[in-house]
C-alpha cells in the first residue's frame, strides 16, 4: 500500500496539475482562462467560430504543462560505456596537441505534434491557400461594375500605414517592454486590414514572434466588426448621407467576370512581386468559379482544402500564444494597437466615402466606404444594416460588396508593399 501511495504521489508530483504551481504555472492558468473565454465567444456568441475555435483551443493545448505539443526536435546526447566501464575514445595527435574525443550515443528526440504542423504557417503555406477557397467565394462583379470601389478598398489601409508610423512611435518613447522594431511594427499594422490570413502571412514573414497576439486581435476585431464599425459610421455621416439611395449596379458579363482575376495577378503582381502568392492564388480561386469549367477543384477549394487549412492555421496559431510570448506589456500594446488600427482603417473608408459623396453629387451612399476592410462579407452586411436602419428600403449590400472584395485585394498589396520593405 505504502509503495502504491508513493507512486501515486510521485505521479502527481510530476503532472501538469503541479507545474501550476510551480514557477510560472500561474500564467499557464490565466492563459487556459483566456482560452476558455475565447471559446465562448466563438461557441456562445458565434464570433467567427471557424477560426476563433481552433485559434482558442490551440492556445488551450500549448498552455498545460509538460504537454510538449509545441517542443522543437532535439538531439539527446548520452556517454557510452565499453565493457571495462570506461568512455571508448579517439585520440587525435596534431603534433603540436592531443585531443581527446570522448564517443557519444546521439538520439533523436521529435517535436511536438503542432510544431510540425506549425511549419505550414511558418512557411507561408496556409494562408495562400486559405485564400484560394476564398478567391472560389467570391464574387468581383460589384467591384468590376463599379470599379471606384477600389478607391474606396484602398481607402480603408489607411489604418495600416498610420498604425505603423504610430507603433514605432511609441518605440521611440524607449518604454521598457514597449518598443517595437519596424518588422513588428509592420506586422502590427497589418491588423487594420481586417483579414487574418494576411495578418498571420505577414507576421510569419516579418516578426513571427509575435504571432499569437496579433492572430488572436485579428481574429478578434474581425468578429466585432458589427459592434466596432457602426458607431464609427454613424459619428462620420449625415443622416441625409445615410439615406442615399444608389443606383442599380450593371450587368457584369462572363467575359469580364474571366478577365478580370487574370488582369489584376499581372498588374498588381508585377507591381509588388511580394504580393503574389497571396493575390495570385486569390484570383486562381476566382478564375476556377468563373470559368465554369472546373467544378471539381472550385468544391474541394471551398469545402475540403478550405475546412482543413483551417483547422491546421487555426490550431498551430493558436498554439504560438504561450504564456511566456503572451503575457506581457506587448501584448497589451498590441491589442490596443490593432483596434487603432481598425478604428482608422473603417473611418478612412467612410471619409473618402464622402468624398466620394460630394463629387458625384450625392450618388455614392458614404456607408459603403466602411466596407473596404476586407472583413468579407461581414463588414458589407454592417453598411447594408446601418444603411437599412435610416431607410428600411435602401439596399446597399451589392454597392458594398464592391469596397469589401477591393478591400481583401488592399490588404494583400499593402502586405506584400511591407515584405518587400522589411521582408
């Protein structure tokens, strides 16, 4: 009985139950508490749960002690003995020194099972292809029907570049545990994209240290559009701009709808080549839906590939926000720093909005220009509410849709304009 008790001790004694409270367990605790609280919103409020739910749990798993879901593979080295009990040895005479090279046994050690799925991130594996399934989603029509929505999409990274200057800003305050070189201060300002496959593409890229935070305030943002954009909206627009009525966009031929994702791989490739494995395989996507010719590949881009790169970048990004990278001033920073950044990317859709607004004379509805972060289509569906609130029979959802797929198309250039910078 005494030995039973004693192993069962020593069982717990080295269980993850009593890291917890050894050291730092104390922040593997707060962090399984952040992970739960992520998965009510993702469960409960159905905030992007597709991402938010992999994302949370991944951060679940990494936290538990002793786990090693996330562990390097390493090399173990351990002294050999010959029969006579002594290390075998090689002696090296260089003729002005001996050395002795004592024999060691090396065995492999592999690492965790997320780390090597981790490498799809770390790569930049995933997120090219998470937006091939969704080049397969989308529909360019609004945006070839209206082609100043792309003023509207590029309005809305203006978030981006003012949040970069502001991070490295405040890096030049010299605030312990606030500064930021300009790989990370990019990768920050990325957040104000409103897409988490491009934030997570660049940050691998340019700072993949701080890869957890900035994935879980993307995400996070990104399912607070319909709480974070309206106040914004309505504090920017007239009610008499809020009422506008837009015309009915024009038909949108085949034949443009198959041109159009071959045209803008080359412009836009050609003119920022950093661009291109995220824009390229966006309009690959889209070409596969428009051609009508390969069914097959547009289904399993949509379902099967799209459902489980998802669950391997939800899982692995989640598994990046250890309690050691988490819990710190950063972070913080980061937090605070992504909203900024979505704060302005939305405001600076609705300002050009109204320009836009007072150019054509009252033709264009300002509350489209909030759809420009590429937060597809959830940010569209927030001016079709806002707008639908003023007028219940004003229908601005295709009109938005125009900024909101531009807005995905931004978000790539001005990440691939920062790669080329400080890639």
């Amino acid at each position: 009985m005494d030995l039973f008790l004693k192993s069962i001790g020593d069982m717990l004694a080295q269980s993850g139950f009593a890291a917890f409270f050894q050291g730092d367990g104390w922040k593997n605790l707060i962090m399984i508490g952040i992970a739960c609280v992520l998965m009510y919103l993702a469960i409960v409020k159905q905030y992007e749960p597709l991402l938010l739910l992999p994302i949370a749990f991944g951060m679940l798993l990494v936290n538990i002690p002793l786990g090693g879901i996330m562990d390097y593979p390493h090399m173990v080295f351990e002294p050999m003995q010959n029969g006579a009990g002594h290390f075998p040895e090689l002696v090296v005479n260089t003729g002005s020194e001996t050395f002795t090279i004592y024999q060691n046994l090396e065995e492999q050690v592999n690492g965790g099972l997320l780390y090597y799925l981790y490498q799809g991130v770390k790569l930049g594996i995933y997120p090219p292809l998470i937006f091939l399934g969704i080049g397969c989603m989308t529909d360019f029509g609004p945006l070839i029907a209206n082609p100043k929505s792309f003023i509207l999409g590029a309005a809305a990274q203006l978030g981006i570049f003012v949040t970069f200057l502001g991070a490295l800003a405040i890096s030049a305050l010299n605030i312990p545990g606030l500064t930021f070189t300009p790989e990370q201060a990019a990768s920050i300002a990325i957040i104000g994209g409103a897409d988490g496959p491009t934030a997570i593409y660049t940050t691998g890229k340019l700072a993949p240290e701080l890869l957890g935070p900035i994935a879980v305030a993307a995400y996070s943002y990104m399912a607070l559009v319909p709480v974070i954009q309206p106040p914004i909206m309505k504090a920017l627009t007239s009610k008499k701009e809020r009422m506008v009525v837009m015309e009915q966009l024009r038909p949108v031929s085949k034949t443009e709808k198959i041109i159009f994702p071959i045209i803008v791989t080359l412009v836009v490739c050609c003119l920022v080549p950093s661009a291109t494995p995220l824009i390229g395989m966006l309009m690959l996507g889209n070409l596969f839906k428009e051609s009508g010719v390969v069914d097959r590949l547009v289904k399993t881009a949509q379902n099967e590939l799209m459902n489980i790169v998802t669950i391997f970048l939800g899982v692995t990004v989640g598994a990046t926000a250890s309690a050691e990278k988490f819990l710190n001033p950063q972070t913080i920073a980061i937090i605070f720093l992504g909203l900024f950044a979505f704060c302005v990317g939305t405001a600076g859709g609705v300002l050009f909005g109204k320009l836009m607004y007072v150019f054509t004379k009252g033709k264009v509805n300002p509350l489209i220009g909030s759809a420009g972060v590429s937060a597809v289509p959830m940010a569209a569906r927030v001016s079709q509410k806002v707008g639908a609130a003023e007028k219940p029979t004003n229908f601005l959802l295709m009109h938005a849709m125009g900024p909101n797929v531009a807005g995905v198309i931004g978000s790539g250039v001005a990440a691939g304009v920062l790669i080329s910078i400080f890639g």
